[in-house]
C-alpha cells in the first residue's frame, strides 16, 4: 500500500522503515544453491574463503579469493582483527565493494565464511549472506565449476564500522550478570567445562550458556563419521531445519541483547549468523573470544582450570628422548647396511 501525505503517525513510521530495509532482492543472512545462482545472474560479488589451493582445483565461477580469511583477516601475533585501514585495502584490491550484494562461501558447514560474513558486516557492507552448503552442495547440484582464477576490478572500499557489532573483552566482563544481556558459547562442551584447555585458563564467562555450533548441523558427529569412513559425504553438516533451530535456542530471548564467542571469533561467527537468520535483534560477536578472556586473569570465570606447563614441558622431554631413540636405532641400521657385502 503507497504511503498517503496524512497518514497517521505509526503509518508513517512504517513507511520509512519500509524504505531503509532492504527490498526482495536483498540477500537472506543465509542462502541456499538456488539463491547463490540468482544472486549470480543479479550481479552479485562471490568471495570463495577457502585456500588457495583449494580454490585453484575448482571454484564456483567468478568468485575471488585471497587464502582463508580467518587467517589473512588477522593479526598472526595477537589474533586480532586488522586495522581498519589494512581491511580496505586487502578487501578493495580484491575488488569487495560494500555496496553491493556480496555472498560469501567456502567448504560446507566451516565457519571461514561466515566469519568473513561478521568481518564485512561490522566494517558497514549490509548486504552479505553465507553460503553454507558451500563448494561441496554446488558441485554436488552439478553446477557449472571454473579453474580460472578470476579477478575484479579494484575498488575504493569505504568502510564505515559498526563497533556495535563488535564487543571487547571490558564490555563482556561489564554486562555479566545483566538480566537483558544473555552470552551463548558456541565451543564444545569439554572446552566449556575446562576439560580441554586452550587458554593459559580453561573454563567459562559466568552466566554462559553452552551451544556448541556443530549443534547447527543436522548431524554434528559428522566430521568424525567422515574420517572414520562411516558415511560418504558432508550431508550431515547441512543446517538443520528452522523449526529445529529455533528449538536449539528455545532458552534464548531474540529481543535480548546476545553476545556470542568461542575460542577466537570464527566458531562463534556461525552462531551469530543462524541468530540472525532467525530473527534476534542484536546479535554481537566477541571477537576475542576465549582466546583473549581465558588470559585475562581479573577477568571473572566458572569452572576454571588452568594450562600446566610442567606437565606439557613433560611429555615433550618424554616425546624427544623417544625420538633420540628412534633416531639412534636408525642410525645403528644403517651402520649394520653398510658393513654387509655386496
């Protein structure tokens, strides 16, 4: 219905809400195969995340890459995502244009595209959706796949951050215990209760609440499945129906303010995504993740565990003098080769 001169007030807000949403042909945070292709012929970016390897033995055709972003994205010293500045250039060399509807994929179901997806958002691109399918559900729909590296024209990226997309570790330690803030892990179970350490601190932020992202999948045993030769594909990965999600996170509020992490930000960038994808209104990623809290000793934790360097220090020397061994025994074979007649 247009919107009249005189309408009433609450009508009136609603037609400029109307016009600073997006229209139908905006991307959903999720997409499928069919909407890629549709997105394809719209004119849409398509940012492959996978290697480089990987992305020279076949690629959906026209996507670009620059190695996984997870890495490429990231200060290696502190994990940390790159200066603003660094971001627009590396993005717009690739020719990213934020003002355009971007997908972005990678292998199914693996959190490299959506943390690109979280990167691109916070940086002010508002149009980005994940492939989560991947390479894996377009080759297996038997689409059309290119070897050729493809490249587009540089752009100016203009980035225009959204810091609230985005929280640090004071703000996470400021809103524990804050009745519209709720905090959801998304690492697995043994990491949240300090069984499997991977900070200097094992454990939790009090008041979490543990979901691990692999709980997404219709199957999250799948990856161990795939290596045990259990099953022949990575149909297990695919996201489990809306219905069923909506269940997973039953215990949630979407009006509330949700922080989400894992162990450095990428894990964590899926569940944000299927947060979205399901209608919460403020979904914001802690970055930093277990990696930087689990350092940082005043930081308030529950089922703290600590990282026993004694006991790593340990097993290494037990692992060297096994390889000592092995080494000399090698070398007494050799000995005893040589001294044989020929």
């Amino acid at each position: 219905m247009p919107c009249r001169p005189r309408a009433r007030p609450f009508l009136t807000l609603v037609c400029l809400f109307a016009l600073l949403v997006p229209g139908r042909d905006a991307l959903a945070v999720i997409v499928d195969t069919d909407q890629v292709a549709q997105a394809l012929a719209r004119g849409a970016i398509v940012w492959d995340t996978r290697s480089q390897e990987d992305y020279r033995r076949g690629h959906i055709p026209g996507a670009v890459n620059m190695d996984d972003p997870q890495s490429v994205l990231r200060d290696g010293k502190n994990e940390d995502l790159l200066p603003v500045g660094q971001l627009e250039q590396m993005l717009g060399d690739l020719g990213i244009d934020p003002g355009k509807a971007i997908v972005v994929y990678g292998a199914k179901g693996m959190p490299g595209a959506y943390f690109a997806q979280q990167v691109l958002r916070y940086l002010g691109a508002s149009d980005v959706s994940v492939y989560h399918g991947g390479f894996d559900d377009w080759k297996t729909a038997g689409r059309p796949v290119s070897s050729d590296a493809s490249r587009l024209p540089a752009v100016a990226f203009q980035a225009a951050p959204r810091e609230a997309r985005m929280v640090g570790t004071q703000e996470v330690v400021a809103a524990i215990g804050k009745p519209r803030v709720q905090i959801v892990d998304a690492r697995t179970a043994r990491e949240f209760s300090g069984d499997d350490i991977r900070a200097l601190r094992g454990g939790h932020i009090p008041g979490a609440v543990n979901i691990p992202y692999e709980d997404n999948w219709v199957d999250p045993d799948t990856p161990r499945k795939l290596q045990r030769r259990l099953v022949q594909n990575k149909d297990g990965m695919s996201l489990k129906p809306r219905d069923e999600l909506k269940a997973l996170y039953a215990a949630l509020d979407p009006d509330k303010e949700t922080i989400v992490y894992c162990q450095s930000g990428s894990r964590s960038s899926v569940t944000a995504a299927v947060l979205e994808e399901l209608g919460f209104r403020n979904v914001r990623l802690y970055d930093g993740s277990w990696l930087v809290y689990g350092n940082t000793f005043e930081a308030p934790a529950e089922n703290v565990s600590y990282f026993n360097v004694g006991r790593v220090n340990s097993m290494l020397n037990q692992m060297q003098s096994r390889i000592d061994v092995l080494e000399a025994e090698i070398e007494e074979l050799k000995a005893a080769a040589a001294r044989k007649p020929r």
